[in-house]
C-alpha cells in the first residue's frame, strides 16, 4: 500500500470514528469506540513499520526528523492502546491525514517540477486552508484540553509533554511551507527540506 493511500485510509477512518462517536471531541480522555481504537492499532503499527524501514533502509541520519515525530507518535498511541485512555485524543490527531492529501500532491508537483500549473497554485490554497482546518485546529485544541494536566504526575502530563514538542515541529513545518510557496524568494536554492512537510 502507497503512503498516500495509507494517509487516505487513516483520514477516512478518523473522520468515521469521530462521525460514529462525537463525543471524542468532548471527552478526549475516556470516551471510547471499536473503529477509534482500532485506528490507533493501525496508527501506531504504520509508525512501527516506518520506524523500521528507516532503520534498515540505513536512512536514519537523513530522516531522523521522522524518526522523532514516529516515537512520540507511538508514546501517545501506546495509552490508548494498553490502557484505553485518550483513544479520543489519538483519533483527533489524526485528523491531519486530511491535510497530508494535499500536501503529498503539492509534494508530487514539486517533484515533477509543475509549480507553474494553475493546478498547483489553486492546491497551495486549498493545503493553507486544510493545514490550518485539520492540522494546527485540532493541535491548538488538544494542548489546551492537555494543559489542564500540567504539573501533574500522570499520563495527561507525559502526553502534554509529547504534544508539546508535535507543536514545535508543526510550527517548523509551518513555517518552510509558508517560505517555500508564500515567500519563494527567501528560500535557499536547496529543497530537500520539503520532504518534512508531508508528515
């Protein structure tokens, strides 16, 4: 299975866990579902294997950013998982996969060298809307449900910490993709940093 056909399927079924239980927006620690905690399993098994084909693929020095965002991604998968708390948290989490779908075409263009297409400047649009929509929304509003946690010694405080550290990388990544198709002219001839943009 392709990597934009795995962001397809975990966009789906998160966007059908929180349809078939909408109380997860509500009740991020204790509300529960099969198809939620499922997608968690699944989540949390991709980041596995990715984790490994890096590993063994020996490209850990040049994908370490992957690398980092994959083990707090599986630290927080793994309390819904083994102790069936935040199984709501998860699942808003990924709801970012709605915004990898746009992202991983603007990755294609760039890739095949279509940024001159109209195709590619409506997407670039369409991927600031759905970055902001599915990806920086939903981050604002899990670190404030988990700030509630802070100075405590529980999982909430160890998952603060997780989320904490996602919203600096999702600023970075914010940032390169406002650079690159915002402000091109401040942005070093070399792009392999964009690879970053799609996870």
């Amino acid at each position: 299975m392709s990597s934009v056909s795995r962001h397809r399927l975990g966009a789906g079924r998160g966007r059908g866990s929180i349809w078939q239980t909408p109380e997860m927006l509500v009740d991020v620690e204790s509300a529960w579902s099969l198809s939620g905690y499922l997608l968690v399993c699944f989540s949390a098994g991709y980041f596995i294997h990715d984790t490994l084909d890096i590993v063994v693929s020996q490209q850990a020095r040049a994908s370490w950013e992957y690398l980092v965002h994959h083990v707090m991604a599986m630290g927080a998968f793994f309390s819904g998982i083994f102790w069936s708390r935040f199984v709501g948290g998860g699942v808003l989490t990924l709801l970012v996969e709605v915004s990898n779908i746009f992202l991983t075409i603007r990755m294609m263009m760039k890739i095949n060298n279509a940024q001159d297409l109209l195709l590619y400047r409506v997407n670039k649009y369409i991927n600031l809307f759905m970055y902001f929509l599915f990806r920086l929304a939903p981050q604002a509003y899990l670190t404030h449900f988990f700030l509630g946690y802070a100075g405590q010694r529980n999982l909430g405080t160890f998952l603060l910490g997780i989320l904490l550290m996602l919203d600096v990388m999702i600023l970075i990544y914010f940032s390169r993709l406002l650079r690159s198709d915002f402000c091109p002219q401040g942005v070093p001839s070399r792009q392999h940093k964009d690879k970053f943009l799609i996870e």
